[in-house]
C-alpha cells in the first residue's frame, strides 16, 4: 500500500516538459536584454546625429577624406574576408580530416586572434612588417613591396583577426558532414574535385558564407590592431574607425555619430545580404 502511495504520477499527456522559463517569460527577457545592450545605444547614435541639419549630415559623411576612409576600410574588411574564406576553409579542412603532430597547437593557434588584446597584435605585425623586421625586410628589400603603414598592412591586420570566425564556424559543419556520401560519389566514379564540389561544398557552403559575414563585421570595426600598423596618413591609410575618434577628440560628436551611422547602415545591408544568400543556399540545397 505505501509503495503505491509513494509511486510517482504519471506525467501528463502533452504537456510539453520545459528546462527555461515558459516563452513569455524568456522573450521578455530577451527583449529587455536586447533593448538595453543593443538598441538603446544604436538609437542614441541616430538621435545624435538628427542633430544636424540634412545639409550638415551630407557633408559630414562624404567630404573626400571620409570618403577615401570608406574605400579602405570596406574595401579592405572585403578583401581581408574573402582570403580568411578561402584559407579558413583549408585550415578548417585540415583540422578536421587530417591527424598530425600539433594538431592541438594549431588549433588552439586558431583562436589566438581571440585572446590577444587589439594592441598588442598591432604592435606585433607592425614590428613584422616594418622596414627593419623580419618579413617587413625581405618584402621591401628583396621584392620592393612595403606593407608597414600602408593599405596592404590594414589588409593583413584586417586578415588577422578574422581568421577564427571562419575556421571555428566551417570547422563543426565538417565534423558533422556525412562521409558516406563522398564514399558513395567517389564509388560512382566521381573525381576527388567533383566530390568536393558537388558534395561537400554545397553542403558547407551556409556556414562559410556565416564565418565571411562576421570576419567582415569584425573588420569594419577593428581599431587597435590596425591603428599600428597602417600608419594612419589621411587619403592613404586613415581607416574610418580612426577617423571616428578624430572627430570625438575634437568634441564634434554629430559628426562622429554621423559617420557611425553610415558604417552601421552599410554593414547591417552587408549581413542582411550574406543572410538572404544563406536562406537562399539551404533552400537550393533542400529542392536538391
């Protein structure tokens, strides 16, 4: 009798078991933590910047030495990303299908752009790639190519660190993919290139273009690595976050702020672009 007293009731049908919260619950927090961390500073730039009059805002945000920070700072966040894409994609490759000495030590190297404070990376490549350090003195020696305080320096600075977004979202998406397929193309007689292309790509092709999109927003943004080594001369190598804390240090906030929106909307239509072609590759990939 007491052991049937004490016999757990039976869990009632349908009722679904929940480890958080119930939704209501956890959306509202999630809209009160994204509204404090996220839009009330976002909204408190473009109140800042409706400030200015529609005439004051244009030219704030294309007189020619803006504009010439715009060209390198997108420009070199594009390029800086697409070499991590197609790099990243090998390292992530090898990681996973490959068994070596180190192979730990490499890939705990993959996170080091992570750890290691913006500055501290700055000062390091710009001693690398100076005329007296050791990559910097065979390049502009032997090759005549300076990449210190130049363009090319914001582009490698830029490459830097971005490299674990793409390894480190490419990376599971391979330990994931289902080998038996490769097997089965290969046994149809499929070359080594046309598995990977056919088989394989398709199939991480979402994720790299994810690991793409956030090394290219971490680059728009990135300001101690690259302050360093760019060399910072307007119409040259003056990235626009640099430019930002110019106009900061000089109490012109409007026009700060104005600047920021510009970088904002421009890399929001960025992501949103590389989250439509996402949508659009598992949709393909689902039909197929």
């Amino acid at each position: 009798m007491s052991a049937v007293l004490a016999a757990p009731a039976p869990a009632r049908q349908g009722a679904p078991f929940r480890v958080m919260p119930g939704f209501r619950l956890s959306l509202g927090f999630t809209i009160l933590y994204l509204t404090l961390i996220v839009l009330i500073p976002l909204s408190a730039v473009f109140l800042k910047t409706f400030t200015l009059s529609w005439d004051g805002f244009w030219h704030a945000v294309t007189n020619e030495r803006v504009m010439a920070s715009y060209r390198l700072t997108f420009g070199a966040s594009l390029l800086g990303a697409a070499i991590n894409a197609v790099f990243g994609l090998v390292v992530a490759w090898v990681l996973v299908r490959y068994e070596f000495l180190g192979k730990r030590i490499v890939d705990a190297l993959v996170d080091l752009p992570f750890a290691l404070p913006t500055a501290v990376a700055g000062i390091t490549l710009t001693a690398l790639y100076s005329a007296n350090g050791w990559f910097g003195r065979v390049l502009e020696g032997q090759f005549g190519l300076k990449v210190a305080f130049t363009p090319i320096g914001v582009v490698i600075a830029l490459t830097f660190i971005g490299l674990p977004f793409v390894v480190r979202t490419v990376q599971p998406v391979l330990e994931d993919a289902e080998r038996e397929l490769e097997e089965a193309a290969a046994s149809l007689g499929a070359s080594a290139l046309q598995t990977f292309t056919r088989v394989v790509f398709p199939t991480i092709l979402p994720s790299l273009m994810t690991g793409f999109a956030l090394a290219f927003a971490r680059a728009t943004g990135e300001y101690g690595s690259v302050i360093f080594i760019a060399g910072n001369m307007p119409m040259i190598s003056e990235i626009t976050p640099l430019f930002i804390i110019t106009k900061l240090e000089q109490y012109d906030y409007a026009g700060a702020t104005a600047i920021a929106v510009v970088m904002l909307v421009v890399s929001f239509l960025m992501l949103l672009s590389i989250n439509l072609l996402q949508a659009w590759a598992r949709g393909k990939g689902g039909k197929a």
